[in-house]
C-alpha cells in the first residue's frame, strides 16, 4: 500500500514545484528591484559627478583705475573676457575697494569660466558659436585652459550664473531645520510615547490617540506644510522662508514616526525587567527612567534618525512654508531665509541650462550620500548598542 505525503506523492511534487516558483518569482523581485537602483544610481552619478569639478581660464587681472570705478571689464583682455565667468569679474572693483594696496597692481590666476563653455569641455553641449569657439580653442591650445576640483560648489550659495551656483547655503539651511526638528520633535515624541506605553490606562481616550498617531504617521506630507503655513506663519507670526518655520512644521510631520518607534522600543524590553526593578521597591518614574529607558534608548536613537533622515529629504512642506527662496548667502539665524538641500535640488530641476541640471544631480548625490550616512548610522547603532534577552 502506497502511502500519502511521501516524496513520489503526486501532491508533494506539486507542492515542492510551488515552492521552487515562488522562491524564483521571489528572487526575481528582489534581483529586478536591485537592477532598478543599480541604473538610478549609474544614471545620477553619470549626469552629477562632472560638477565637481569645472574648466578654469588663466588670465592677467589689471587693477586699473577704471576697474575702481566700475568698469570692470577693463581688468582683462577682450579675449579673456568672452569666455570668463561675468560673476567673476564683478567682483573685482569691491576687491580693489576693499584692498587698496591691489591698484595699479596686476596678477595671473585661474578663474572659471562661463557655464556652456564648461559643458561644451565636459561634452554635455555639443557646440558653441563660431565666435567663442575660436576663443576657446585657442587658449585650449595655449594651455591656458584646465579643469580644477569644484569647491565653489561646496562653498556658494544658489546663483543666476549656473558655474558659480552652490549647495553651501543649502546645507547650512538644511542643518538648522534638522537642529530645529530634532529639539521639537525627540522630547514631545519621546515623552508622549512613555506615557503611552508605561503611564496611562487602557481606555477610550488613549486608544483614541493612539488611534489618531497611527493615522498622522501616513498623512501625506503636505498637508503638514498646509498645518505649517497656516499655524505657525499665518497665526502665530514667523517668519516665512525661515529654518524656524521648516523645522516646526517638519517637526510636526517626524513627530509620530519618533512617537511609534520609542514605542516599539519601550515594548522591546522584557517585563521582567520591570518587575524586578518594582521587587526592589522602585516607583514606576524610577522604573522608567533607571530600568526601562536606558536598555531602549538604542531603539529610541534608531527611530529618531530614521525619522530625521526622512525629513532630510522633504520638499512638499517646504515649498509651502517657503524655503523654495532664492538664497546666495547662508543663513546666520533661525529666523534668516533659507532654503534646504532638496528644496535647491528641486529649483535646479526647473532650470533649463545643462549646466543647472548637472548641478540638480550633484545635489542628489550629495542628498544620497547623507541619507545612506544617517541610515547606516541608525543601522550600526542599534547593532552595537542594543541587547538580546
């Protein structure tokens, strides 16, 4: 007699072949979701590594009288002066205002050059005007012509002149919304999460909260620059365009993912723990803050800097509150115009010089590089810090 469930069964063949498809369909996924980064990554990478660097031109600047006055494209050669970024030499009757042992003086360095000539060196534009074509070939063809790292880039804030345009304002702006963020959101999230989990009782009123947490957590983000614009601008009077206005409202929106990771984080910790701690004679604020907090704060650290990455990366609610501004020097305060990393990310997109897109995709590699930093951190900080029962 045959028996049932034995490896010849017909069933248990099916069975088996099931399974195989599904652990094929399965890796297909995952192999498919990982050819999807591998071409994101290969495709910004390509169109965003050539901003950091840029072409650079050897010129003779003349401190002359007519430079002090104004007219500063008497500080160079008319040839020199087609090619060389107009940002550039703007600045060189404030520098000989500023520095008066510069007049009657003249000096050879390298300057950028304007921003199509840069792409044309870097192959992103196919041709120029005859023109300027000529120029450029021959002080190619003097050596007067090379390519240098890009730390304008680093350093400038946003430009009308794409080869001076910059992430530096950008970044200074995007570190105070996180500043602002993280002292708004981490102690109302923290606080509001252990009440929750060890204070208060089961009733109507917490479920009902909790509820409403659980909801706030997948609002779409700009409603929060709606809440943002109409409360904190509109009602309460600060500033639009500020880092104050983005982190309050970006607070607002990282606010329930820190509230439901301490949580799960507080949930983590054995009741053991507690009892023993409550065999001892502790209160519950003692058991809480010298049992239960220190073995979750791991947990607690972990989800406060995944929430602070994911708002690293907002713009919705920033465009609303106004941090989308046109901003060239970095903000001093926390009431000063600002704008993010994103946001200025997002403002090159719209530009429809090449050189502006390449800067866009420097920005994302730049955005990226953070956000994977923050999330590894996260990673290896739950991994070092935390503890197996």
């Amino acid at each position: 007699m045959k028996l049932k469930g034995t490896v010849n069964d017909p069933r248990m063949q099916r069975r088996y072949r099931a399974e195989k498809r599904f652990r094929l369909y399965a890796m297909s996924a995952v192999l498919l979701a990982l050819a999807f980064l591998i071409v994101f990554f290969a495709d910004i990478i390509s169109q965003g590594y050539s901003a950091f660097y840029r072409t650079e031109v050897q010129a003779t600047i003349n401190y002359n009288d007519r430079v002090e006055m104004g007219d500063y494209r008497a500080a160079v050669s008319d040839e020199i002066r087609t090619v060389v970024s107009r940002g550039m030499l703007r600045n060189l009757p404030r520098e000989v205002r500023d520095n008066p042992d510069l007049k009657g003086t003249s000096e050879t360095s390298w300057m950028p050059v304007k921003g199509e000539i840069d792409q044309y060196r870097k192959g992103h534009v196919d041709s120029l005007d005859e023109e300027l074509l000529a120029s450029v070939q021959r002080l190619d063809e003097a050596g007067r012509l090379g390519f240098a790292p890009n730390w304008a880039f680093f350093t400038n804030g946003d430009s009308k002149l794409p080869e001076l345009a910059g992430i530096g304002a950008a970044v200074v702006g995007s570190v105070y919304l996180l500043g602002i963020t993280l002292i708004v959101a981490f102690p109302i999230g923290v606080m509001t999460a252990i009440y929750l989990e060890e204070f208060a009782s089961d009733n109507w009123l917490t479920q009902t909260i909790e509820v409403n947490i659980n909801n706030l957590a997948a609002v779409p983000s700009i409603i929060f620059g709606l809440l943002g614009l109409a409360v904190f601008i509109n009602f309460f009077g600060v500033p639009r365009s500020s880092a104050l206005a983005g982190g309050l409202t970006i607070g607002l929106m990282t606010l329930p993912i820190i509230i439901i990771s301490t949580r799960a984080a507080l949930r983590a910790v054995p009741d053991p723990v507690r009892m023993g701690a409550f065999a001892m004679g502790c209160t519950r604020w003692q058991v809480v803050r010298d049992h239960v907090l220190p073995v979750s704060l791991p947990g607690i650290l972990t989800g406060t800097i995944i929430g602070l990455a994911q708002a690293m990366g907002e713009t919705a609610p920033l465009i609303l509150v106004g941090l989308i501004a046109y901003i060239q020097a970095p903000p001093t305060d926390i009431t000063s115009a600002a704008t993010v990393l994103p946001a200025q990310v997002f403002t090159w997109a719209g530009m429809p010089q090449t050189a502006f897109a390449e800067k866009a995709s420097a920005g994302i590699i730049v955005l990226l590089t953070v956000l994977l930093s923050m999330n590894a951190a996260a990673v290896f900080m739950r991994r070092r810090l935390e503890r197996r029962w």
